[in-house]
C-alpha cells in the first residue's frame, strides 16, 4: 500500500511537443536539447516552435514551464525583441537611404550626445542605471530594417493598426546591450545551470533588462528616423522574446519564442525574404507563445565555410528582392546569409496550421542595417574613437 501511494507522489515527467510539421526542417540535436530541458527538477512542458534550432545549453524556439525558475532557460540576452515603427517618408530610395543609415555601433553618450535629439523618447530613468550600448543594436542576427508593406491578409486589422499595402515601417531586432548577459554571468558563476536561489531578486533584475531592451529599441528608431528625415513614432508592435513570466503560479521561459496570446507579432524572415506581422493566439499546449523567427539551420561557421564556396560579398549586400544589406563585417554577412536560416513560408505555414496564429501582412525589406560600413573619413575615425574606451 505505501509503495503504491509512493508511486502515486511521484511527479509526472514533462510534456515535449513540437509545433512543425513532418516535413519541416527540425535539427535532432534541438528535440534532444528539448528533452533534456523537459527531464530538469520541475519541469512541466517544453513547446517547441517551428523555428526551432539548437542553442547553448537550451534550445533556441522554446517557451519552456516550470514551478522552478531557471535563469539560463532565458539566456544572456535578456529583453531581446523586435518592435515595429509606423515611417512617413515620400520617396524610399532604396540607395540613398542606405548611405544615411547611422553609425549604430556608436553608443549614445549621456553627456557626450546630450544634445541628440533621440532622447526625447527617453521618459523617466534608465533601467538598471545602464549606459553602456544605449542606442546601438549589437550583432548576430539583430537588425534595424526599412521596409515596406506587402500582401495584406487582414485588412481590418492591420488598418487598425495603422497599416496598408505600400506603407513604410522600421523594424528593429536588438536586446539588452550586455545588461541581460551581465545578470546572467553573476548567477552562472555561483549556481551554473541551476535554479535561481531567489526568484524574486532575478525577476527584478530580469525586468530591468526587459525594460532596457524596450527602450533601446525606441532609441535606434529614434536615430535612424532622425538620420532619414522623418519624426520618431511610437511602436506599434513591440514584443520580446528572451523572458520569463509568472504565469498561473509557475514560470513560463521563453528562449527565441515570442508572447503569443492574443499579441501582434512581427517574425523575422531573412536578409532576402520577407517578415510576416501575425496576430498571435496560442494557448497553453503552446505555452502561450509563437516563432520569433525563421531559426537557424546551419551554425556560424557552417555558414561562413558554404556561403564563401557560394556566394560574393556584394551578391549578399543586394538581395534577390532589390532589398540592400548595410554591413561592414564580411564574416557576419556570409554568417547571417539568407541561405542560413529556414523558410520562412513554412515556420508561418506550420503555425497556421497548428491554429496558434494569423498572418495579417507581410513586410518587404528595403534596406537592413546591420553594422556600418563606413568610409575611412577622418570626421568619422576621431568620433569612433571619442565613442570607445
């Protein structure tokens, strides 16, 4: 009898399901990256989006719940999300608008920059107190794009958000700027992969960074608009998706998976393929979540050694859809090559299908700023220099 009640009290291992479709491209070492999530101490059910991919230590395209908080299930860049600003420009030259992206590697000095006009979106205090990185959009796949409304799916709703076919819109990708991987180090130093000791004391500070993230965003608007000549707006979509929330009692993670319940969404294609604004309806199998993007299927490196044997620079710099790349950084134009990722037609298709979201619009890229690709000006070189330690 006590050995029947004690099989009883034994919790139930977690659930894995992924959200993709049998022919869609999901890479064995996530699942497995899934599943090793799915066997930690209090682990309820790991969601799987279709643009899941392998990450360090926890899959990347998960929204993962838990009665146990675990820091790195969210990962160093805390806060990281895409939001999407309203332009009004007349004409978008493609070309010219290009050469007048600006340098967004150059972090924004409080006292330096104090006269930029970017600022006037600043309300209220920087979280954290942290101006290391403010108004620079980092690397990796993170992006500032000038883009262009395609197909419209939804009319009424994207007219409710402001949008036709034709309108202009920036997107921006970017995270917390070395907030969220400073918070992250000091727990992994004492704790590793563990569980937070205290959830509240990381919530906080989780929260700062997620607020960091938010506003940084607003600030790279801010100064691309004002470099191309159009007033700032506010977001109409802003949505991160390195979190975790308290959700019914427990904590939902989400590692590459953004909020997808009841939420517009903007999931990133590639460099040479469209975005997709979705509207978001997922439930609790889905842990409330959908894709963030179109997810990696080659690592890094493998994308620099085939992008190398395939493609040119400037092949890479204009994309098939007329669309421009700004980037000085060669090795990181080959890493984040088109080919690099996955369809994003089919991580869309596999999320229709699976009823946890809508499309409403597609976006068309114009030009995407990834780092700058500036001339050797000395104007430019003694700036650089003021800006960096």
């Amino acid at each position: 009898m006590s050995q029947q009640h004690s099989r009883q009290e034994l919790p139930l291992p977690a659930t894995v399901t992924v959200f993709a479709s049998p022919t869609s491209w999901i890479e064995s070492d996530a699942v497995a990256q899934c599943h090793q999530v799915a066997a930690l101490d209090g682990m309820m059910h790991v969601a799987a989006m279709p643009d899941l991919h392998p990450g360090k230590g926890a899959p990347i395209g998960a929204a993962m719940t838990s009665t146990v908080l675990y820091p790195f299930l969210v990962g160093s860049d805390i806060g990281c999300g895409i939001a999407v600003f309203p332009v009004k420009l007349k004409r978008a030259v493609p070309e010219k608008l290009a050469a007048r992206f600006p340098d967004l590697d150059l972090a924004l000095d409080p006292e330096r920059d104090a006269d930029d006009p970017a600022w006037a979106v600043v309300k209220g205090d920087i979280p954290a107190g942290h101006v290391e990185g403010l108004g620079t959009v980092g690397r990796g796949n993170h992006f500032v794009e000038l883009a262009r409304i395609g197909t419209v799916f939804e009319p009424e709703h994207a007219s409710r958000l402001g949008l036709a076919a034709g309108d202009l819109i920036l997107i921006v990708h970017s995270g917390s700027r070395g907030l969220g991987e400073r918070i992250l180090r000091a727990h992994t130093e004492v704790h590793g992969a563990g569980p937070a000791p205290d959830p509240g004391a990381y919530l906080a500070m989780h929260d700062d960074a997620v607020r960091w993230g938010s506003l940084n965003r607003r600030l790279l608007a801010a100064r691309v608009a004002h470099a191309l000549g159009f007033e700032p707006t506010e977001p109409i979509v802003d949505q991160c998706h390195n979190l975790v929330e308290v959700r019914d009692g427990v904590y939902l993670h989400r590692k590459g998976a953004a909020p997808g319940d009841g939420r517009d969404v903007l999931i990133a294609g590639t460099r040479g393929t469209p975005s997709y604004l979705v509207a978001g309806h997922a439930g609790p199998e889905a842990g409330h979540s959908v894709a963030h993007g179109a997810g990696r299927k080659m690592s890094r490196a493998d994308a620099l050694r085939r992008g190398r044997a395939k493609h040119t620079v400037e092949e890479l710099r204009r994309t098939p859809m007329g669309s421009l790349v700004v980037c000085g950084d060669r090795q990181l134009l080959f890493e984040e090559a088109p080919t690099a990722y996955k369809r994003i037609e089919q991580v869309i298709a596999d999320l229709v299908d699976h009823d946890l979201a809508t499309p409403v619009a597609t976006t068309i890229p114009l030009v995407t700023y990834k780092t700058p690709d500036l001339g050797p000006t000395p104007q430019r070189d003694q700036r650089r220099k003021r800006g960096r330690s």
